[in-house]
C-alpha cells in the first residue's frame, strides 16, 4: 500500500512542478471522454427524502 502512495504523490507532484505534462493529461482525457454527458438515473426528479428541512 506504501507503494500505491508514494506513486501517487510523486505523480502529483509531477503535475503540480511541469505544466505541461498537465496540460497533456489534460488533453488526453478530454480526448478519450470525449462528448459524454453525464446524466444521473434519477433524472430531474427531487429526492424521495429531504433531511434539510
């Protein structure tokens, strides 16, 4: 698990010190997702339970 970590911070910080390689991940996945939408199940209905109030 140590080593999930540390990949995940060094990449992290990969990202934040070359803003091109952000820009590249950037680019790439606007590429793969494309036009998607997302659009939730539930549509445009309000939830069945409101604990706001």
């Amino acid at each position: 698990m140590m080593v999930a970590a540390k990949t995940m911070t060094l990449t992290a910080i990969d990202l934040f010190t070359n803003p091109e390689l952000l820009d590249k991940a950037k680019a790439e996945l606007k590429q793969k997702v494309g036009g998607y939408v997302y659009k939730p199940l539930l549509g445009d209905r309000k939830p069945a339970l409101n604990y706001r109030d």
